[in-house]
C-alpha cells in the first residue's frame, strides 16, 4: 500500500488485520504523482491518491491502473499558501503570473492548480510551475522566493500557518471525492478477493475509529496535529472504503481537467475502461 502520510489514512494505522491479510504501508512525500509513478513501476500494488491525479494518470498513461473504489467521499480543502512575507493578500489577486509550487507535474498539486486558474478565468497553459517534491521542497521554494503560492491540505499545513512561516489565502474544495484507490490491473486479477477483504476491514477500521472516545487523540499523535484541529476537521470528512466509483463523478473529473487544459478531448477514455472489474457505479 501507498498512501501520504496525512490524517486522512488513520484507519489503516489503526485497522486490525485479519491472519493471512498482510499489508506493508509505504508512506509518498511526494503525494499522488510519486504513487502513480510507483504503481507503474511495481513498487507498490495499491495506491490511496487524489481523485483527480489517478483519473490523468489512467487517461494520459493507460488502464494497466484501474480505479479500484472510493476511499474518502467527501471534498478535499487545499489550502492556497504564500509566504508571510509575501505581497500576495487574497485570492483575487492570483493571475496567469504567479509561479506555483508543485510537488511533481500530475501531482494533486498541479492539478489543481490548473483547475482553479480556469475558474478563476486565466488560462493554466500561462502558468510557471515550480517543482518541488514534496512539502519541505515547498517550504524553500516560497521561502527563497523561487515560487509564489502552494495548494496543499489545510490541516496538514495548518502548523506552518500558526507558526507564522506562511500565511493561507484562501481555501479551494474539490468538487468530488478527494481520494479513491487504485491498483494495478495485475493485482486486480490475480487478489481481486483479497482487495475487497482489504477494503471491508478498513471500513470497519474507520468506523470503530470514529465511533472511539480517544479518535480525536489517535489522531493527533500519530500525526503531530493539534486536537482541536481534529475536532475540527473529524466531522467533515466520510470515509467510503468502498468498491464503488460513480460514473458521473468520472463525468464531472474528466471534463474540470480537459476545461483546465490538464487533459485533451482526443486522448480521453471510456469511463468505464478506468476502473476495474470489481468496481460498482452508483
């Protein structure tokens, strides 16, 4: 399994295992285009990433990667991040001339980057990227001033927010599920059972964690956030941990990142060639 190292995945951490299901966590600094890059090269078998950077990925690179499910249903808050010293005060002062922080071209990042410069009315192919691999990169780009502003989770960047190192701008939701699973088509069929047993303990894993008087405390430990920020956020966030991806959420993903200019008309796929055999519409 890959995952970020984000208060997202807690379950997984916290999941109890059933005897013959062994899984071996890697955490990806890099976020969703290190993860891609690590499922198509067999470093890893199943990924938890952005919704929208497995959905460019499959389309630009081809379905031996399939959508397996749902993981987190509801929309991910990226914050928009500037140094504190940076002139740069509200959202509305973003233009094709600002230079973003990404971790990686196709990264959740990157992505969308793009989708925000769109719907603000500037065009994404205008845009300077600054690659940096990860958070830490991010911190020495906006500090030597190599780049403007960085999207990132709101709470995972929240402590370099209260330390006074950045300041957030502003908060941008995705319109759909932020985090899905996906696998390769290899693993699919040879551990299909196996992924989907995988699948149940984590659901069940997710709920006694909500349901559990110390969720808010595990939290925070395991992921060095403050406990009212998890109280904050806990009650927003689903998790599905499902073998269910909606057809018309591939709908609507597709069309953001070929309106972003992220993707092209020609080279999109049937949407159902994105996820795998053991996937359900909704």
């Amino acid at each position: 399994m890959g995952g970020v190292p984000e208060h997202f995945n807690t379950p997984w951490h916290t999941a109890k295992w059933p005897r013959g299901l062994a899984i071996e966590w890697s955490n990806f600094h890099g976020g969703t285009g290190a993860m891609m890059k690590a499922l198509r090269s067999n470093e890893i078998d199943v990924a938890i990433a952005l919704t929208e950077g497995i959905v460019a990925d499959i389309t630009q690179k081809g379905t031996d990667v399939q959508l397996l499910g749902t993981y987190v249903s509801t929309p991910l808050e990226w914050g928009v991040h500037v140094a504190a010293a940076s002139p740069l005060k509200a959202m509305t002062e973003l233009n094709a001339s600002c230079s973003y922080a990404v971790s990686r071209m196709g990264s959740g990042s990157h992505l969308m980057a793009c989708v925000d410069a769109h719907a603000r009315g500037y065009d994404p192919a205008e845009l300077t990227f600054e690659i940096v691999g990860s958070l830490q990169g991010a911190r020495e780009a906006l500090g030597e001033g190599r780049a403007d502003l960085f999207m990132w989770e709101k709470f995972t960047t929240k402590h370099l927010v209260d330390s006074a190192e950045w300041r957030r701008i502003g908060v941008v939701p995705t319109p759909w599920p932020c985090f899905s699973l996906a696998a390769r088509a290899d693993t699919i069929a040879e551990s299909g059972p196996a992924l989907l047993e995988m699948l149940d303990v984590v659901s069940t894993s997710a709920k006694d964690l909500r349901s559990s008087e110390g969720a808010v405390s595990t939290i925070a430990e395991m992921y060095g956030l403050q406990e009212s920020d998890v109280t904050e956020w806990l009650p927003g966030v689903r998790w599905s941990c499902e073998p269910v991806v909606a057809t018309t959420m591939l709908e609507q993903v597709t069309s953001a990142l070929v309106a972003a200019g992220v993707l092209r008309p020609e080279e999109l796929l049937p949407l159902r060639s994105l996820t795998s055999p053991l996937t359900r519409d909704t």
